[in-house]
C-alpha cells in the first residue's frame, strides 16, 4: 500500500492552496475519527501527505490513509512508516474508487453479487463514508472480500 494516489481537485475540503497548516489539519481530520492509530505524526507537502504512527490493525492502517487521502489537494499519501503489530490479523480487501452514479448498492451487486450487502462495505469504511447516502465520485473507499 505504502504510496496511494488520489484525485487531487476532490475530497473534503479541509485547506486551500497553502500548504502552511495543512498538515495538522489533515491530521485532526484522522484523529477526528480515529480509526485506532496512536502517535500520529503527518507531513505535507507539493500534494503528498507523508504518514506515521501505530496502528491497531491493518483496517486501522488503510481507514488512515484513506481519509487523508480523501481530502482536497492531497493527491498522494506515503504510508510507510503506519506500523501494525506483526500479531495483527490481515484481511484481505479491494480498494475501489466512486464512479459517477454509483451508490454502495450498487457496489456491493458489483463487488458481492448482492446489493444488500452494501452495509459490510459501509461498517468497513464508517470513518471515512458518513453517511451511506452521501459518496461522491473520485473517493477512494475499502471493499473487504467476503468469504
């Protein structure tokens, strides 16, 4: 996963051109939903959000750069140094970026074969999709497998 791309002119909108306090903004954006990350340390610059820390798990690990990189202007994130414990459990998932039209329905008939199934994809991506109603195109989002 280590380096992630992203639109750069879409996400939420949490700075403008400058890139002076982005940095602790997008990291307060992480914290404001922590998806289990402690000593959380976030750089940014030229589009790139550089991101370190410990994380509970690997899901823990992904949610965090995920919402960093579902913010405007970041058009990368360098996950490198998020570490997860060797003992984590690993799950296996698929990232999958909005597309025009979509709902997570219709992403879970895609993905699952059933689109009732769309609330394994929301419980999977609940900090970074607020409200199952409310995705917009160009988000970046986890698709856990089903077995």
């Amino acid at each position: 996963m280590d380096l992630f791309s992203f639109a750069k002119d879409i996400g939420k909108k949490l700075f403008g051109d400058s890139d002076a306090d982005a940095a602790e903004k997008i990291k307060a954006h992480i914290l404001e939903d922590n998806p289990g990350v402690s000593n959380l340390t976030v750089s940014y610059a030229d589009g790139c959000a550089t991101l370190a820390g410990d994380c509970e798990s690997q899901a823990a690990r992904e949610k965090a750069v995920l919402l960093a990189g579902n913010v405007e202007n970041v058009e990368k994130v360098e996950g490198d140094d998020l570490t997860v414990p060797a003992e984590a459990a690993v799950e296996e998932v698929a990232y999958y970026e909005i597309q025009k039209g979509d709902t997570l329905w219709k992403v879970a008939s895609e993905f699952y074969g059933n689109g009732a199934k769309y609330t394994a994809i929301f419980e999977a991506n609940r900090e970074v999709i607020k409200d199952p109603d409310l995705i917009y195109p160009g988000q970046k989002i986890r698709i856990p497998q089903q077995g």
